[in-house]
C-alpha cells in the first residue's frame, strides 16, 4: 500500500500537467474547475473555466449573475442542469453561508449539484482532508493494478473500490495522492493504449501479470439510449428570429429554441400546426445530436416569419442580439454551417 502511494506521487510530481486550478487551494475555484471537468475533457474545460473566473473570479460575483448569463457563458458545455445548479450553490454559498465553502466532506455534500466525487475532491484539495476520489480513471487504474473483475457499475463494486482507494489514501498528502491516481489514468494508464512497457507500477500491477489489461475495468450494465424526435421551425425575416423558452424539466431547461414540434417517429414533418399551415421554403437534412442516455434526431425548416400564425406567442429577436441567448449546442452547430 505504501508502495503504490510513493510510486504514483513520484510519477505525478514529474508529469503533472499545469492546469490552473492545480495552483490555488481556494475552494472557490477548484469547486468551479470540478463541475465544469463533469461530462467535460480537460482541453475543453480549461477554456470555460478561464471565462467563468474573467466574469465571475468570486463566489459572490457568481451568485449576482443572471441565470441566463451563466447558462450562456456555459454553452457549448452540454449537460446545462450543472451550470443551474452551480449559480444555485453559488447563491446559497453568499446568501446563506456568508460566502464561506463548508471545510469538510460531509458538509460539502449538502451543496446542491456536489456529490461524492467532487466533495472529495474540495475536500482533499482545499483542506486536505483525507478523503478519497473514485472517477473513471481511479477505478480503471485500481481495477488494473489489483486485477479487480467487480463492475465498477454494480453496488457491491462501488462499495470495493470506495474502500479500496480510502485504505490507499496518504493521512499526509491526501490532494496530492488524489491528484496523483487521477492524472495517472487519464495520462497513463488509458482505457485504449496503456503505457505500461514505461509504467512506475509494473511490479505491482496484477492485471499485467495475469494479462487482463484490456478487460479492466469490467461493466455490468449497458446504457439504454432514447431516441426522440425533433423538428425545429427557423421563422425570420432579414433582420429577426422568433423563439420560445424551454420552461419544462427536460434536457435543455430554461434556454432558448426555435419553435419545437417533437414526434414519436423519424422522417420529415408533414403538419406544422399551431404555427403555420404552409410548407416550408427549406428543410435541413437529419442532424443527430448525442446526450448521455438520448439521442436526438433533428430537422431544421425554414420559413418567412409572414408566414407565422398571429396567435402563436414566441420572442422577436433581433439577429444581432440572438447572441445574448443561451441555446442548445445543437442550433448553435446548425448556425454555424448556414
């Protein structure tokens, strides 16, 4: 145990990559960094972090923010109940907290959108208490070197690997062994292309021994994707969109769209009532768009805002401020290649 500790710190300290938030033990901002590296590669992240500090370098300036300026300043990100639930934290933080971060694990795991993971991560970060993190790289580099065959995706599975990592945690350099574990399997021990003819941990590495390596870590269960179905209706005129807000609680919620008819099978929209009874001027070809449990297939139609029924109640907006609104990335996408 003390090997793998010594070991995978030794690399760290030599590999390391300098990410910003790895140079501040301010709550604030590793708590930012870890909601956004959520469903987010590093290379990505690392630019919405950069603009979340620019325009919000406090809690306190977070928590005065506009909703719909976070949910803009996050597009792009995808999974926008996260930014939700950050302003909400960050309200919570100033208004009832006195701008203070809880310093402990237990209590960092009341704040609204923070779960096990990511109350370790402050936790050991910040305050280095220690506490360990289990992501997918934890649990592939654990898996590998213990030759564990559990699923990570199985109750009795968590349960293992949560123990296993708190028994392998130092009492003194608990953020620096999460660190350590973390960025060794994102750059080292990877899912594809392990490096292990250069890796520190080969003699202890049981999975290279009995040659399991590509079947660790091992998953029980296999995601069921949604298909669904979406038409949008792009009304304009030379100078305007018309849009509506999405208000239910639904992927996307409290952002911006272009009128939406959702039908249960593929193909394109034959009946565009309540909005119109005209054909449109143009249609897009299918364009699919990737969630983690849905897939959205989506067709774009195109008509001149006459042609729009007077009854239906949507926003006028100008073109040039069409930028101000927070949209799904999938008609940002459709946008851009027009």
């Amino acid at each position: 145990m003390a090997d793998f500790h010594l070991l995978i710190t030794d690399w760290y300290r030599q590999n390391k990559r300098a990410l910003p938030w790895r140079s501040t033990k301010e709550p604030y901002s590793i708590w930012l960094s870890e909601i956004i590296l959520q469903q987010t590669r590093v290379d990505q992240g690392t630019a919405y972090y950069h603009k979340f500090m620019e325009n919000y370098p406090t809690v306190m300036h977070l928590a005065k923010a506009e909703e719909q300026e976070v949910l803009n300043l996050w597009q792009g990100l995808g999974y926008y109940s996260r930014a939700r639930n950050l302003h909400a934290t960050a309200k919570h933080i100033t208004h009832d907290l006195n701008g203070q971060f809880p310093n402990n694990f237990k209590d960092l795991l009341k704040l609204k959108g923070v779960g096990e993971y990511t109350a370790a991560a402050i936790a050991s970060f910040s305050f280095k208490e220690p506490v360990s993190v289990v992501d997918g790289n934890v649990y592939r580099v654990l898996s590998r070197v213990f030759n564990i065959d559990t699923p990570i995706d199985s109750t009795e599975g968590k349960k293992q690997f949560a123990q296993l990592a708190q028994e392998l945690i130092s009492i003194n350099e608990p953020d620096t062994h999460n660190q350590a574990i973390m960025e060794f399997g994102a750059m080292h021990c990877t899912p594809a292309n392990p490096k292990c003819e250069s890796c520190p941990l080969i003699a202890l590495c049981m999975s290279h021994e009995n040659k399991t390596i590509q079947s660790r870590p091992v998953k029980s269960k296999k995601t069921k994707v949604r298909d669904r179905f979406f038409h949008y209706l792009l009304f304009e005129d030379q100078e305007h969109f018309y849009i509506s807000q999405r208000t239910e609680k639904d992927i996307w919620q409290n952002m911006y769209q272009f009128p939406l008819i959702e039908t249960d099978i593929s193909g394109e929209l034959k009946n565009f009532e309540p909005y119109t009874e005209i054909q449109a001027n143009f249609v897009s070809s299918e364009i699919t768009h990737l969630l983690s449990h849905q897939k959205i297939h989506t067709f774009f139609y195109h008509f001149p805002a006459t042609s729009l029924s007077k009854e239906t109640p949507l926003i006028k907006v100008n073109k040039n401020d069409f930028g101000d609104f927070p949209i799904p990335r999938i008609i940002d996408r459709y946008l851009e290649s027009l």
